[in-house]
C-alpha cells in the first residue's frame, strides 16, 4: 500500500498520510465489506486510489489558490537594521570623540566647510585668515580626523566621560592651539 501511494504521489510524507486516511477510511468503511467476499487487498487499493484522487485533487486546488494570492512583501528583518544603527552610533560617537580632539583651529574650519557647508572663501571670511589658510588646515583637518576616528574605533576609552578626564583633555586640546 505505501510502495503504491509513493509512486503516485512521489513524496514520501504525503505517501505515509494517505496510507493513514485509507486505513482510517478502511475503518470507517469495514462494516460494508462482506464477510465472506475473498480478498481485502483490492478493496483496499479501491479505496487508496480514491484517497490519493482526493489527495492529488487538493494539492492542485491548493497550488492554484495559492497562485492566486498576490505576491506577499519581503519584510526586512528588524534586527539586520538595529545592527547596522547600533555600529552607525558607534562610528557617529567615535567621529565626534576624534572631531573634540582636533585642533580648535583646525576643528572650526573643519565644521564651517564640511559640517556647515560653506565654501573655502566663506570660511574663510568667517575666521578673518586667508583662503589658502583655510584650504590647508581643512587639509590638515581630514588627515587626522581619518587617523584619530580610526584610532577612537579601535581603542577602548577608559576614563572617558569622567569630569577630570574631559578638563585634561581639554586642556591638552587648547595648548596644541
């Protein structure tokens, strides 16, 4: 019986439930079988022929319903984007740790061209120093912002945060200047 409704149904799993509903059907079935009518074996089959029909009908029935319904949308898993804004606050915390440690100078003209958008002549203009001044220390600036944030990525910040350590910090910014 399993070898026949496996080689109809050419799936192990779905072979062993349709064997389960003829022998169910067998048994809801056994008070019309007569006593002395001969062999069980091809009343048997009858009834898993019809069961693997129905079984076959419903696959197909349900492969087109299915086919019927609209394509679903992907959803995104939350935690892939949770990630990648948990690493863009660390780099965010690491960039702005590396922007306090630049030079005032080099920090002011840093944030005029690249934070606040102005061109090198406009910054320029707002620190009252030449436009090649400006242009070498922005240069200057993207050098060792690069180094520093690199640094801060890497590097485990022991002490920061502290109120001692924040006014040596400070300090050792304003004396570079």
């Amino acid at each position: 019986m399993y070898g026949y409704a496996v080689r109809t149904l050419g799936d192990w799993a779905a072979a062993e439930d349709a064997v389960s509903l003829t022998f169910l059907e067998a048994w809801r079935l056994r008070g019309k079988l007569e006593e002395d009518g001969g062999s069980v074996r091809p009343w048997l089959f009858g009834i898993a022929t019809n069961v693997l029909r129905n079984t076959t009908r419903a696959g197909r029935r349900h492969r087109a319903a299915l086919a019927r319904l609209p394509d679903r949308e992907v959803v995104p898993d939350f935690a892939d984007e949770l990630v990648g804004r948990m690493d863009d606050g660390a780099r965010l915390a690491a960039a702005k740790r590396a922007l306090e440690r630049l030079r005032r100078r080099e920090r002011e003209v840093f944030q005029l061209c690249v934070l606040a958008g102005l061109d090198y002549a406009s910054a320029a203009e707002a620190l009252g120093v030449p436009v090649g001044t400006v242009r070498s220390r922005l240069s200057r600036a993207r050098a060792r912002l690069r180094d520093l944030a690199a640094e801060e990525l890497t590097e485990p910040h022991r002490g920061r945060g502290q109120v001692g350590s924040d006014r040596v910090e400070a300090v050792r910014s304003e004396g570079k200047n």
